[in-house]
C-alpha cells in the first residue's frame, strides 16, 4: 500500500480511519455524511473530529463549520456547554482530568489544530491525529501533570479539550 497517496488510510481508532492528507495546506474537498452533515475538508484535521464524533456518537455539531482553533472559547467557564459544538469544554488546567475520547485544541498556526485523545495516564496522554504533516506520525504523547487540584497537558499549545455532556 502506498502510505504517500492521499486519502490512503494511516491510522484507526475505536473503528474510525485516520486519512493520509500530504502537506497540511493540502484541501481536496468537502466531505458530507450521507444525511448532508459538513464533516469537514478532506482530510483535515477538523474532518476528522467530526467524523470521529459523528460515527462514534452520532453527534452533530451545531456550528458545522470554522477552523480547528474556533473549537475552543476561551470565554467559556471550565467545565460548561460550548453552544457552537454542543460539546463540555474543559481548559487546560483543570480539575477535570481529560478522558479517552475528548477532542483535544491546539492553537498552533493560525488555523490551530485538533485530535482525539486516544489513551490517558497519570503522567501522560496520547492523542491520534489527522494531517499533522507528511513527516508526522499519527500518534504522539504529551506530558500530563497534576499540581494544586489541577489536570495541565504540558504543551504551551493545548487550549483545552472538549467532551459530550453525558461522558
């Protein structure tokens, strides 16, 4: 199988295929559930988060569209609803430790960047990505601390991570 084709499958998680995109800037067009829900650019980051969240749980987010970093308000109280994704969201030191399944915000570039959190320790997560770049691997782990009641994934990157309400 040719790992440099895009759209070649790369990774899976809970059944879910991680998709070979090339360069980050790399857009190939939208991607639709078949009931017409926006999942995303293929095969970006945020498509994949949305498909994620739409084959696992069969969540629609409110707000179908919007870069990766538009998945986090930092104006929203930890712990709380985010309307435009109808999804908890937890900043990044919290008293909420992140779970297996939250979709983890990054403010990198100025489009950021999301995941799924793939495994969670007492001292560090994994999170399995889509189109993190031609050299990046789909899976990567980041530090996890806890310090004065607090959860922190130590990357200056991280924003927060979000959840369904019932998890």
């Amino acid at each position: 199988m040719d790992q440099n084709k895009i759209g070649t499958v790369v990774d899976q998680f809970n059944g879910v295929n991680v998709y070979y995109n090339g360069k980050i800037s790399n857009v190939s067009e939208r991607n639709l559930s078949q009931d017409g829900y926006n999942l995303g650019q293929k095969y970006q980051c945020v498509e994949f988060i949305k498909r994620y969240y739409y084959e696992r749980f069969n969540h629609k987010m409110p707000d179908s569209f919007g870069h990766a970093k538009d998945f986090f308000d930092a104006s929203i109280a930890d712990g709380k609803i985010n309307p435009k994704r109808n999804l908890r969201q937890f900043h990044n030191g919290s008293p909420t430790k992140p779970q297996v399944e939250d979709i983890i915000v990054l403010g990198l570039s100025r489009y950021g960047h999301v995941a799924i959190i793939s495994k969670v320790g007492n001292s560090e997560i994994e999170i399995i990505q889509q189109n993190p770049g031609p050299t990046t691997r789909s899976r990567v782990t980041y530090p996890l601390s806890y310090h004065n009641g607090l959860w922190k994934i130590n990357n200056f990157r991280v924003l927060g991570y979000l959840r369904l309400p019932s998890k």
